[in-house]
C-alpha cells in the first residue's frame, strides 16, 4: 500500500488466517473500519459476543477458532461480502489521487504536517478522549485520511483511559477508570531503525522517562501514541501516562513533556521530518523547547530566543477555550524544577522563559500559561468559530501580536451519519460516503430527497436510538435495584410518536443542562400534552474535580425521578461516542443552551444537522454563524446580561416559548399521511446548511490552503534566504 506517510510496525496479534482472507489483518488494524459500518458489521458476523463485549475486530479476530473459520469460509453469503469489503478497503488505501488533496498539483508540501493533541476521539473502543477536543481531533484525522494529506498525529496512550461513568440511584456521579490493554486494541509498537520496538526517551533534572511508541493506523494517517508503562521505567514513572487530565498538577506536567518532547524524538527516530507542525490546544507547548534544542545543536551562533523564533515559523496553533481560565497554566516553581534540564543545555535564564509564558497580566509572579507562551512563538492561530475568533482576538491579541482568525470547527460525515440516513445519501449521490465528499455541487443532489423517504430514514434512526435505549437504562436501574416489575416497564416508556430533545455534552455549569429545568411545572405540562407529548433525552460526564457540574448532574437525574417529569426525561449514563451517534441521529430536536460567548465552537448539533435533526440554541459557538432562519431555532438574540441568573431567566423561558408556540406545533403538523412537510422542510435546511460548511471535509480543506501551506512556504522561504546570506 502507498501512503503519504508510512510508519514500520510490529506484526501484533497472530490471527491464523483462511487463504483468501489475509487482507483481515491489516483492516483489523486500521481503524477505517470505525468509519465503515459495512466492514463494522463483517467482524460482528464472524463473532457477534466478541464484537459487542471489545468493539473492535482485533479480539474478534484472535479468537476465532479453526472450527468457526471452516464455517465461515463456507459461507458464501460472508465471503462475497469480506471480499468486497476487502478489495473497498484496498483501493481506498492505494488510490491517493481521489483525496481532495492530490486535485491541485499546486497545492503541495515539502513533508507531512505534524499534528499533536492531548487526546483523540477514534472510536468508543478507543478510550483515550473525554469530549469535544478528542472528538475533533479523531475527525481531523479522518479527514486528513480521506484527503490524502500528508499527516501524522501525536498523542498518549492513556492504559486507564478517561473515567467511566455512572449514576447511583441517588444521582451522584460515580468514577471509575477503565483498564486498556493495547493487545486488544488496534495498535502495534512502531518499528525502530534496530527492527525493535521503537522507544524514546524525555530528560528530566534526575532521570530518563522513557516511553513506549504505538501506532493507531487512521486510514491513510497514522497516529503515533507514547506510553510511559514500559518496564524501562521505573515504578513511579510508568503511571505518567496513566489517566486522560490527571487532577495532580506536576503528573500533568509530565504527561505534558512526554506529548512535546517525546513526541518530537519519536518523529525524529522514524526519520520523519515535518513540514509543518499544528498544535491542537496548549498541551504539547513543550514541543517548542525540543525543536529549539534540537536547532541550537545544529547551530551554535543561534541562542534559544532566536532558535524558537526559527522554529515558531511554520507552527501553527488552535485554541479550543474562549477565556483565559479554561487554559493549561503550571506553578512557576514545577516548571523550574522539571525544565532545569532544558535550561542548562540552552543557556536561557529561567525567568526569561517563565516571562514568556505570562499570560495578559503584569504580575511577575504569574504562573506559566501554555496558551500564552505558544501564541509567543506560533507564526498564526486559529480559533474554532467566527464569534470565538472575536472574543479570541480580544483576550489575546496583546500577548500574539496579531488577530486570531476563525476556522470553524466540522465532523467527519462518514462517522456520524446514521446507517438508514447514510443509505439515502448514497442513493441521491450515487456514490458511497465512506469518505468525505469534497465536492459542494454534489452536495446539493441532497436536496432531491422525497419528504417521505427522509422522514422514514429518521424513523428508523429514532426507533434504532429507543431500542438502544432501552437496553442501557434496563442495565442502569437493574444496579439501583429497582423491582422486575419497574423494569418490565421500561420496555415501551420511550414514546416514538413523542418530540424526542437530545441534549449531550460535557457537563461544565455554564453549559447549563439544568435550565430546561427552572420552571418545573411549566416543563410538566408541555411534557405530557396528550395530544402533542414530548419527551427529553439527557447525557453527559462532569470532570472527576467539578463538584458544581457533578451537582447539575444530581439535580436532573432526581428531576427525572419526579413523578411529573418520570417517564419524559431520560438520564443515560457513561456518555460516549457510541451514545452521540444514537442520540445525534436518533432525536427530533438537538438543545444547546450554554451562556453566551462562552462556547468555543461546539459540534454535536453539527453531527444532528448532517442527520437531519435541527437545532434550538443560544447564539454561540457555530450556531452564531449557522442558524439561518430556516435550520432550526435561536434562543435569545447576541446580547448578554452581565446578570448571570437574569440571563438564565430569560433563556430558560424563551425556549419555553420557542417549544410552545413553534416547534412543537411544526412538529405535529401532518398532511394525510402522517409526514410533517413544514418540518421535513426544516430537516432538509439543517442537512443542507451543515453537510458541507460544518464538516471535517471543508475544515481540513481550510486549514491547509490558510494555515499548513502558507506557513511551511514562508518558513521554506526564510531558511533558504539565510541560507544564502550565510553562503553570501
């Protein structure tokens, strides 16, 4: 196969294959087919326990035995169907000229972008994300895969993840971390120039960490991942890469060196050399020390001031938090301490770089903001929308030296678009969508779908959500105790026929969950119109350290409990991104409600629009740039109150009023034959406003004709020029 960036790995699990079925292997290991419901659903046939216990085809694979491999090769039905998958899988890894990025011959760079994140959102078998940032990291890279771009990605290898969920009977929120073991995941050791497994190693003032180099194979890009739980280390060090926003302040510094510095030296050990580097948030900041480092090696009339304005060159950077204190900042006296190695073999003075790290304040004691010592250095920076793009430039500008500019945020559309809706598109292009569609006149052929044929796609999605459903909260309120006869009447409790409301996310307070829930009785009774019923589907994780998102999660789980709201709100626990593909594709209406402008950007009422679920939302984040008119509902207007609980106030009870005097009466408006026209008017409008202009397809299209190529030319651009004058 060739790729625009090819990493040598170790053979990982041995699967015993039938002739003819060998290309099992590497499909097993990529996670294209997390993308590919047909190929999901391959591995599910050959094994249906294995696949719902693990999720993904590498156990599935390494436990079929000789007996069950004989019964499926004489199954003509499965072997048609795995070679067609197969040979799809195949011409989509060695046909590089049908990505996007090969469409321009112009449109080339000198080497890769290397792309480096704290966390990633692949697939919900891939434990290593927590939210919003992860998710756009995954889709960034599928996209980038899909376009053929020359990328690769950085990140840790978190063994106990992000915390698993759940809710007691009482509502509090439960912790627990889950326990990875990358045999089971698809994952193989990276391949270093000895033929051995590829292992880097970070300094620190008293030691060497080292860490471990996996490979997560995204389609066409790969996904470099460090582990510290190698026995090279020592026992106090192998859990620096443990957990996914460690709560203890010097871990995360660790976490944070092995990213930037381990990230860079296992580039440089596979022989890759970047084109450009992306930062996706603050979190790999330290990569501009190694890369300093490693110049001021190679040329030693370079300082380090000079060395990080060289490399500062083609690096760019997004920020993903609208204010200040959602940034990563770390005690003045932790960074001394950790970078005293760093300082030495460079010569800055400690202040010096703790000054650069100040974030918009004269207080020579301020702790080190990652945020502000990237911005420093980045040659340009991206916020995630055109209104955080503003409030972005506000905060940040005096410390940048420049205005930050939008890139709205997408998603990956072959991800998140449910299976029944999937097929229709398919039909209307007449192509698949097992990769971006890159093109916007095609697009529009969407616009050909029949009313009945779109509202039958979302019904099967709905009913595919309730029977989902189901099944979770039968397994929740079993572990509370609840009796057989309450949980025989689960079965059927969630109307189809009812306005179904999906609200997901993470649960920080000023996202505000509970507002919906500020006038109970008002709720009630639009809840349980006989005529005109609705209902409410809530998921969402507050961090293990935010007691007040803890306390909304409380709140609304005993709210559901009520017997005025029981049976019309549902609480699912453990959000993930298997419950965001459910909920997105399988509600009628997608709520946002956070405090205006506090939301970056925002995408799960992206991934419902594609889908066809519009949206009711505050004026924030992308909906400040997609509501339209004719796509879904804006609560408020773009004032805010400086009057917090004033605001909420107003909020909570316009979208009341949206609910009761216009979206609830549009969605009961039938013709004869039980169709919503008006709303399936709406629906269309979301798909139509979101499919191009809110995916990962035009965003990484974007990055790379305003970010990637202007930084890396200008950069090649510079260094050849002092090339000459020193020739000269």
């Amino acid at each position: 196969m060739t790729l625009p960036v090819r990493i040598p790995t170790l053979p990982g699990l041995e699967f015993n294959l039938p002739p003819g079925l060998e290309g099992l292997r590497d499909l097993a290991y990529n996670l294209w087919w997390s993308w590919t419901p047909r190929a999901g659903s391959l591995f599910a046939r050959m094994d249906s326990t294995s696949w719902v216990r693990h999720r993904n085809p590498v156990p599935v694979l390494a436990g079929l035995t000789a007996a069950r491999w004989t019964e499926l090769v004489a199954d003509e039905d499965f072997m048609v169907d795995a070679s067609r998958i197969l040979s799809e899988f195949e011409r989509y890894m060695q046909n590089e000229d049908d990505g996007w990025y090969r469409s321009d011959r112009a449109r080339q760079l000198s080497g890769p972008i290397a792309y480096f994140c704290a966390e990633y959102g692949i697939h919900e078998s891939m434990q290593i994300y927590s939210g919003g940032l992860g998710v756009l990291a995954g889709d960034h890279c599928k996209s980038a895969s899909d376009a053929a771009l020359p990328f690769v990605a950085v990140g840790l290898l978190y063994r106990r993840g992000y915390f698993r969920q759940q809710i007691d009977a009482d509502g509090h929120q439960e912790h627990a971390q889950p326990d990875i073991d990358p045999a089971q995941l698809p994952l193989r050791r990276a391949r270093g120039a000895d033929g051995a497994a590829l292992q880097v190693t970070v300094d620190f003032p008293d030691r060497a960490v080292a860490a471990a180099v996996w490979v997560a194979q995204v389609g066409r890009v790969p996904l470099l991942l460090l582990d510290t739980d190698t026995p090279a280390n020592d026992g106090p060090d192998r859990p620096i890469t443990h957990i996914l926003y460690v709560r203890g302040r010097e871990m995360r510094l660790c976490q944070e060196l092995i990213l930037g510095v381990g990230g860079v030296r296992a580039l440089r050990a596979l022989g890759i050399e970047p084109a450009g580097w992306h930062l996706n948030e603050g979190h790999s900041a330290f990569l501009l020390l190694e890369r300093a480092r490693e110049l001021m090696a190679t040329d030693p009339e370079l300082d380090a001031e000079a060395a990080l304005r060289r490399i500062g060159a083609n690096t760019v950077f997004t920020i993903h938090t609208p204010v200040p204190a959602g940034n990563e900042v770390f005690d003045r006296g932790l960074m001394t301490r950790n970078l005293a190695t760093w300082l030495a073999a460079t010569g800055m003075p400690a202040e010096r770089l703790l000054g650069m790290g100040r974030g918009r304040t004269d207080d020579p004691g301020a702790p080190f903001d990652m945020t502000a010592f990237v911005l420093r250095h980045a040659t340009a920076a991206n916020a995630v929308s055109r209104l955080h793009a503003e409030t972005a430039t506000e905060t940040w500008e005096p410390v940048a030296g420049h205005p930050i500019r939008a890139i709205t945020n997408g998603v990956h559309v072959a991800s998140w678009l449910g299976r029944p809706m999937r097929r229709l598109f398919e039909r209307a292009l007449g192509r698949s969508v097992a990769g971006d569609v890159s093109d916007p006149d095609l697009l529009a052929h969407l616009a050909e779908i029949d009313d009945a044929s779109l509202w039958e796609a979302h019904q099967q999605q709905k009913r595919e959500l309730i029977h989902f459903m189901e099944g979770r909260l039968l397994r929740q309120f079993a572990r509370h105790g609840e009796s057989p006869e309450v949980l025989r009447e689960l079965h059927g409790s969630f109307d189809p026929h009812a306005l179904t409301i999906g609200f997901a996310r993470r649960f920080a307070t000023y996202k505000r969950a509970d507002l919906m829930f500020r006038e109970q009785a008002r709720l009630a009774r639009l809840l349980d119109a006989a005529e005109r019923p609705v209902q409410i589907v809530i998921a969402g994780k507050a961090h293990p350290a935010d007691r007040p998102g803890q306390q909304v999660i409380q709140h609304i789980f005993q709210a559901s409990r009520l017997a005025n709201l029981e049976g019309r709100v549902f609480m699912l626990e453990d959000y993930d991104i298997r419950i965001a593909r459910f909920l997105v594709g399988g509600v009628d209406i997608w709520l946002n409600n956070p405090r205006r402008p506090l939301e970056a950007s925002g995408t799960s009422g992206m991934k419902a629009a594609i889908n066809g679920v519009p949206s009711v939302s505050i004026l924030d984040g992308w909906w400040d740039e997609g509501f339209n008119g004719r796509n879904g509902w804006a609560i408020g207007g773009r004032d805010s109150s400086l009057d917090e609980s004033a605001q909420d106030a107003a909020d909570a009870s316009e979208l009341y009023r949206l609910l009761e005097e216009e979206i609830v009466p549009h969605f009961f408006t039938r013709d004869g034959h039980g169709i919503p026209i008006g709303w399936v008017g709406t629906m269309k409008a979301a798909i139509e406003s979101a499919i191009w202009s809110f995916s990962t397809a035009r965003m990484v299209c974007q990055y790379v004709d305003e970010l990637y190529l202007p930084a890396t030319r200008a950069a090649e651009l510079a260094a050849a020029g002092l090339s000459r004058s020193r020739l000269g």
